[in-house]
C-alpha cells in the first residue's frame, strides 16, 4: 500500500467481512443445533444397536431407564444434580489451565489426593462437625493443588512433559489411597477389632454436607459452593489481567513472553489450580454424594470433568450445562444398571452420548478456521485490487 | 531424428536456437473481481534460465501455480515440448517434468535431510540409496548438506537446498523457483545461481525464476518476462534492459523513492542516494549518548553451541545501526535475547545505563526496548486474538481501572492506533488472524511505537511485504530514529541496511565482525565481514 492510498477502512469492510446482519447469527445456532442433532440420533442408533445385540432389553428400555434415573421426578434431577455437582468442580478448575495452554489429564489423582485429605482432617483431628467439613475440604483443595504442584514443579524446573507427569501422578494417587484404606492407623475401617476390607467408614450424618430439600427434590449443598466457584472464576478470567495474560500465554506463549507474561507463575499457577479444585471436588464428593471410600473411588468422574472441560472449549459458563448433562448420564446410568444391563455396556453407551456431545465443535473448530483463512485472502485479493486502482489512477 | 535423447537436443530439427520448454498462450484467471492472469503469453526454453519478473500480486504466482497444476485457469493453452497438454494437478505436471521450489519450505523439521529428501514417494524406504543421491546430487551441484542432519537444526539457506535436492531427485525438465533468495544471503544467492547455470547449460533444462529483485534478474537470467497487474507488460532479452528500464516496467512509472529502490534491491540507486544524503552527520550521531549497549553477550544453545559470543554493540540516541549478516548467525538469537525470550550465559544488555534483567519474562519491553520481530506469528502477535487486545498484548496499565480490564480503554486505544498506523481492519474486534500480512505487521508497529520506547528492534521488517508496504515500513524506521529512538535493523538485505543505517554492524557465526559508517562502507569490505573475515 502506497503512502496516498485513498481506500480507507470501510471501503474494505464489505469486501473482508460481507454484510453482517442478524441472518448469518440465526444460521450459526441453526447449524450448531442441527449437527448436536444429528450427532446424537447417531450415538443413540449405535448404543441401541448395541444393547439390542448384548442384552434382551430394547432400545426404548434404554432410553425410559436413562430417563426415569436421571430427570423424571425431583429425586431424580437431585440425584443428576448431585453427581454433576464434583464434576462441574473439577471442571472449573481446568478451563483456567486450558486458558493458559496447559494440558493436563491429572485431576483423577488430585481428586482421590483431595478425598485422603479430606477423609484425614475429618476422621482424625477430632473436630466438631462445622470446622471439621471446613477445614476438611480447604485440606482437599491443598492435596489436589501440591499434587498438581509436583507435575508443575517438574515441568518448569525439568521440562517433564505436564500430560505425562500428570498422567503417571494418577496411578501414584491410586496407589497412596489404597495405602491409606489398607491401614487401619490411616483411613480404613476398624468395627470391634475385626478389620475390613480396604474401605474407609461410613461418614457420620452430621459429618456430611447439609442437603437442599424442596418437596421431593433433594440435593447436596455442594451445588451451591460450585456454581459460586463457576461464577468468581469466569468473572476473574474475563475481567481481570490474570485472565488476559493466561488467555495471551495459551494462545500463544512467545509472544506472551516477550510481552511480559511469565509461564511459571501463569502457567505452572493455573496447573496448581486446576489441582485445587480437583481436590476440592474429591473432598465435596466424599461429604456430600458418597460417605465412604473404597478403592476405585470416584471412577471416571474426575475424567468426566476433564471432558466437561474440554467440550465446552474454555467457555466458564458452558460447563455448567455440560456438567449437569454428565451428571445426567451418571444418575440415569445408575438406573441403567439397575434394569440388569451389564456396567460395562452402561459406560460404552455413555462414552458414545459423550463423543456425540464432542463432535459438532470439532466440526465447528476446523470450519471456523477455514472460514478465517478465506477471509484472510480475500483481504489480500482486496489490497491487490485497490493497489491496482492506485496505479490506474497514476 | 537423429539423436537417440531428445531432451537433451540443444536445437530443435530446424537447429533454429533452444528448443521451446514451455508454451503458454491466452491465460485467463479471475478470482471474484479480481483478474489475477489476463491473456498471458509465456515461454520457456531449454538451456536457458527465463526470469518473471512483478510486484506482489502481479500475477507471477497464479501463472506459475497454473503450469504446475495447482489451479486450473479459465482460459488459455498450454503446450510442454511442442504437445499440448491439460495439467489439472500437481503430479500431472510432476509427470511431465515440471517441478518448483516454493518460496515457504515444505520440510519436515523433526526428519533430516534424507528423509525429507524420500518424503511423498511411494516405493519401499532405502536408506542407503537415499543417502548416495543426496550425496550424490549435493556434490554435482555444489549445494553443500549434510543427508543426517536434522532440518530443525539447518539455516534457512540450507533448508532451500534440500528443497532444491528433494526437487532433483526427481529429475524434472523445468524447473521452477519462486523468489528464492528472500532469505539468502548474497553469496548464497550467488551459490543458487551458480547451480542454476550449471543445470541449464549442462544439462539442458529449463529454469524459470520468479522475482521481484532486479539484481537478481539481471545477473541470473537469460530473458525476462515483466507482469503487472496480471498483464504481461515486456519481455526482453536481458543482456539489452537495464535496472531502470526494468523497474520502470513493472512498477509503472519511474523509480524515484529510496524506499522503492530499497525494495525493488536497486542496488545502485539506494547507493547513490545514501551517498548524497544531505542530513547524514557522524560525528554528531556519535557524540550522542548510548541508548542501547550491548556488552560481550554470550548465548549457548543446546550441545554447548555459541549462539552468540562475546557479541558487543551500543546504538546511540536517534541513530539506526543496521546489523548485516548472512542468515542464521546469531541474529534470531540476538532478536530472542532483546525479546527476553533467552538468557545470557556471559555479559549484559543496558538501556539508557541501566542493566536490565535477561530472560525474565518482559524485562527487555519494561527497559523501553520495542522489538518488530522477524516472524511476527511466532512471537510478535496473537492470531486468535482480537486486533484491539494484539494493540495492547502485556501494556495492561494503560487499559486498566483498578485491578480491573478494561475493555472499553482497549477499544479506545485500538481505535486511535488504527487510524493513526492506518491498518485495514474491518474492525477493532476482528481476528488477527484475519488480516493480510502487511496489516498484521502494522499491528506490531503501532503497538511496540505506541509503548514510547527507547530502543526498536526490527528484524527482517520488510521481508514479505510488497513495494508500498516496504516503503511505509523504511519510512516509519527513519520517523522513529528522527524522534530520538535507538534503532536497531537486523537484515540480511544490504540494500536494506545501506540505504536505511548511519553505521553497519556485522555478524557472523554470532560474533560482531566490525562497524564501519555508511559513507566509508562498500560492498566488498561488507561481504568480506559477512565471510568471517574481520575488519
């Protein structure tokens, strides 16, 4: 461009960006609806095929037991509310490393570090009830955050790849709560001398969460203390200069450094958050949805956090209807069980409904990106041409 | 016929010259409402190398992305040896021994040499057959490389020659290269047309060289053909054109401006002018206080290698030092060192007197050191950023209340930056992503001018970019120096730095060489400088 080019900025807005009106924005929500549509009548063709071949049930058998479970009275959307409540937690915490360009797939370790200490403080400190559930889940959220902290430490000091740290840290976590249920001096059970299997007692009632009840309608507290954590930290990411740098660094960690933003403290900090919440998440879900631990605790909920994470791309708001459909598929996946459907097949269903529920933003991501790149050329070929006017006119 | 291999017939039957490689007559290709090729006439012949010569956008590109199949044209015949042909891909034109060298690489960084070398054939993975053609063709044509070395440790000069190999290999009968020396050197240009003269007069292939440098033109090729504005506006031989007559063709008028001349690497015109630069005073610049000292800088990479050694350099108030170089010397390091993207293994970096902190995450840009980096996706910018937070990046400050963003600041100051920079964006809330490049560099600009520092950087500033974008860029560098600001210009064009610096630095293997003033410095002392060779 000349120094006496005469196009100006608006000339070229038609040209770049088409004309903008409420149309285009209406087609968007009308894609996006359409492919979630279609991908989910596709995961329910293929979960229906494959209850048909494995078990009597029908495929509408599937379909009322995942409903009656999980929305078909207050009890049930209590209970859907209940199991999203550690998910939506976990969550929380990893759209802060995701911001930051930090991936990483611990938060089932944090999340059974976060209940041991949890179950710690409570069993053995001797508190009364109100400072014990307290100080109980602050001691979660530190578990989870010095675990997450040892996969930052690594990566910042050594270089240790953080998804490799993280993923090997769970199998460690797995190991230190069987070590914890496997002794009686630490978490495990003890009735009159007889020692049980690993599994640590019961939580005493007073111990516990205090519930919501309305009418039929029963859920843990914990919902509350989650959608307050969703709301601090999508206003802290959106509005504060944390949120901007993190935002800076994960989009692009050069530039964010020559520009002043420090990977350790952003991005080593929001791998540490992530672990604080994960472990709050462990610490709510031992005092408010499953009173005692046993080995395998928790399961795939932590991972379905990561997931809720993941299909909301970032977005702090999105995860809360993500995590409550998860929850969703969990409480109605307990009913699945109960019809006699084998738990493996229940979980294949639910991974198909998930991978449904992570397609149509894929499909938007790549679509998006092409888009971009088109206009990104049209802007070229719109210089070329008022370059050509120029000199014409030269 | 006589001869029992007609591609290497020198004449054709009637031994009337080179026999004709390529044909191209009457292509047409519109993009929307622009027309990219507009009734182009083209020839090739073997035995000789054809320049094609335009400015960005004049339509060489399209052509050439026609010969090789990537697009199919509208309009127009194309005949190769004398047959006409449809080439509606890239292996079609690949089967007809059609071949190009792209000016952005297409190797692997992570594979080395012999594999990139292999890549994209079909047949079973040998190793040691492999490795002998590398060899082999390395040796034949002079392009030096090593077949176990790994692209990601190469310089850019180096990459082209694994290109230029993996392109061999195949043995094409045309060859195509596109812009070639925009990220050489001088002698390694010189080296690429040295291979290039050897392929045409030994072997009798034909060669076609895209460019928009006349010097290359002139000293490389056989014929010209001048595009503008996707017409083909002059052919000549070259040997019966000139410099100016050539600019003159493909700019459409005549060459007046110093920033032209830079960009069109009108070597001489950009001598002259700084020659008879009236406000050039060097003994007044010197007497001016350092800005910008750098004090024996040591930088070591991985395996104990001296990215930079003992590299010294100040830059004064209000004065542009322009570091000449050949690629891959020490100047990204350099350019990562005052981005506070590496740390000093030895020595210091002061601004204005003051040792600032290396390494740590923006300590360089808090001392007052702006830096325009050489590839502003890597570092300078954030694509999937908005415009407006690409204006601001970590100079929170000025768009905050309270601890608080400010999204309303950040509009403000995008707003005033777009119009006072005049960057082509359909708003300040658009991607970065989508803005043309020149739009993007001025993004960089606005940003690092508008922080009001002491030192700018620029590194390759004008590599990429079109005349007119050029011209700004050299422009608003002098308007920084004029206002008091320490400019430093890392390129490795030495019109470039010639016709824009008060002294040349130059390094090599990342230590300094020597400085010489502008008025005492020619091109022989320079290059020997830039061969290792100290002052």
């Amino acid at each position: 461009m000349t120094v006496d080019e005469p196009t100006t900025s608006e000339d070229l807005l038609p040209v770049v960006m088409g004309p903008k009106t409420g149309d285009t924005r209406a087609k968007g929500i009308l894609i996006n609806v359409a492919l979630y549509a279609i991908c989910m009548l596709g995961a329910v063709a293929l979960a229906s095929l494959l209850v048909i071949l494995t078990t009597d049930a029908s495929p509408f058998d599937v379909i009322h037991a995942l409903y009656l479970g999980s929305l078909s009275e207050p009890a049930a959307i209590g209970r859907t509310v209940e199991q999203a409540t550690p998910i939506l937690i976990v969550a929380t915490g990893l759209v802060v490393t995701s911001r930051a360009g930090v991936f990483s797939i611990g938060p089932e370790g944090q999340f059974l570090i976060g209940v041991v200490f949890t179950g710690m403080v409570i069993f053995k400190l001797g508190l009364p009830p109100v400072p014990a559930i307290v100080l109980g889940l602050i001691a979660g959220a530190v578990g989870g955050g010095l675990w997450a902290g040892i996969a930052a430490v690594l990566r910042y000091w050594r270089g240790v790849d953080v998804i490799i740290s993280t993923l090997l840290l769970n199998f460690v976590a797995i190991e230190v709560l069987s070590f914890f249920l496997n002794k009686t001096w630490l978490l495990q059970e003890k009735v009159n001398k007889q020692v049980l299997p690993p599994q640590s007692p019961s939580l005493n009632e007073s111990f516990r969460l205090p519930r919501i009840t309305i009418g039929g309608f029963t859920t843990t507290s914990g919902i509350i203390l989650a959608l307050v954590l969703v709301a601090l930290m999508a206003f802290l990411g959106m509005r504060t200069r944390w949120g901007f740098r993190s935002r800076m660094l994960g989009l692009n960690p050069n530039s964010a450094q020559a520009a002043g933003v420090s990977k350790v403290l952003v991005g080593g900090g929001s791998l540490v958050i992530s672990g604080l919440f994960a472990g709050l998440a462990g610490g709510v879900w031992f005092t408010g949805v499953n009173p005692r631990v046993v080995l395998g605790s928790g399961g795939t909920m932590p991972g379905e956090g990561l997931l809720t994470a993941l299909i909301s791309r970032r977005n702090p708001i999105v995860i809360v209807p993500v995590a409550l459909f998860f929850g969703a598929l969990r409480a109605g996946g307990l009913r699945l069980a109960a019809t006699g459907v084998p738990s493996n097949i229940v979980q294949i269903v639910q991974a198909l409904v998930v991978l449904a529920a992570l397609l149509p933003p894929a499909i938007l991501h790549v679509a998006e990106r092409r888009k971009a790149v088109k206009i990104a050329q049209r802007a070229a070929a719109a210089e070329i041409a008022s370059q050509e006017k120029v000199e014409v006119a030269a | 016929m006589s001869d029992a291999n007609p591609a290497i017939t020198l004449t054709d039957e009637a031994g009337n010259g080179p026999r004709v490689a390529v044909k191209m007559r009457g292509i047409i290709k519109r993009y929307a409402s622009v027309i990219a090729c507009d009734q182009v006439d083209f020839e090739v012949r073997r035995g000789e190398i054809q320049g094609l010569l335009g400015q960005n956008g004049a339509g060489k590109s399209t052509l050439m992305k026609v010969l090789t199949g990537v697009i199919t044209p509208d309009a127009g015949s194309i005949e190769i040896d004398g047959q006409q042909v449809v080439i509606s891909s890239p292996q079609e034109a690949g089967a007809l021994g059609i071949a190009m060298v792209h000016q952005h690489f297409s190797v692997i960084d992570a594979l080395t040499v012999w594999e990139n070398v292999t890549l994209g054939e079909r047949t079973k993975l040998d190793k040691s057959g492999a490795v002998k053609a590398v060899k082999e063709i390395s040796a034949r044509y002079g392009l030096d490389i090593d077949p176990f070395a790994t692209i990601g440790s190469l310089t850019a000069g180096q990459r082209q020659r694994v290109e230029i190999i993996k392109c061999l290999r195949r043995d094409p009968s045309i060859l195509i290269f596109d812009e070639p020396t925009s990220v050489l050197t001088l002698a390694e240009s010189e080296e690429l047309f040295t291979t290039l003269r050897h392929v045409v007069t030994a072997e009798n292939r034909a060669v076609v060289l895209i460019s928009h440098k006349l010097d290359e033109i002139l000293n490389a090729t056989d014929y010209v053909t001048i595009m503008r504005n996707g017409v083909v506006v002059a052919e000549a031989k070259t040997s019966e054109t000139d410099a100016r007559g050539l600019a003159r063709e493909m700019v459409g008028r005549d060459v007046s401006l110093r920033g032209e001349a830079v960009a069109l690497g009108l070597m001489h015109a950009a001598e002259q002018t700084a020659v008879t630069d009236a406000t050039f005073d060097a003994e007044e610049l010197q007497a001016r206080p350092i800005v910008l000292d750098i004090n024996n800088a040591t930088v070591t990479g991985r395996g104990g290698v001296k990215l930079l050694d003992d590299f010294s350099l100040e830059v004064h108030r209000g004065e542009i030092v322009g570091l000449a170089g050949v690629e891959g010397n020490g100047q990204a390091t350099l350019e990562k060192l005052l981005m506070s993207l590496v740390p000093l293994s030895e020595g210091d970096v002061q601004v204005d007197g003051e040792k600032v902190k290396d390494g740590r995450p923006g300590s360089m840009g808090h001392a007052g050191v702006a830096v325009i980096p050489e590839d502003r996706h890597e570092a300078g910018c954030v694509l999937d950023m908005t415009v407006a937070e690409n204006l601001v990046l970590d100079d929170l400050d000025r768009v905050s209340k309270g601890r608080l963003v400010s999204k309303q600041l950040i509009r403000e100051n995008a707003q005033k930056l777009i119009k006072e920079y005049e960057i082509k964006t359909p708003s300040p809330d658009t991607p970065m992503r989508s803005l043309s490049g020149g739009n993007q560099q001025k993004v960089v600009l606005a940003r690092e001018l508008s922080r009001n520092p002491k030192v700018l950087v620029a590194a390759q500033p004008t590599h990429g970019l079109d005349v007119g974008a050029v011209e700004y860029m050299t422009n608003q560098l002098r308007a920084a120096a004029e206002a008091g600001v320490a400019v430093l210009l890392i390129s490795t064009e030495l019109e470039e730095i010639l016709a824009l610096s008060d002294r040349i630095a130059v390094i090599n293997e990342g230590k300094l060489m020597g400085v010489v003033e502008r008025n005492e410095a020619d091109l022989e002392t320079l290059g020997m400088m830039m061969g290792g060779q100290a002052l």
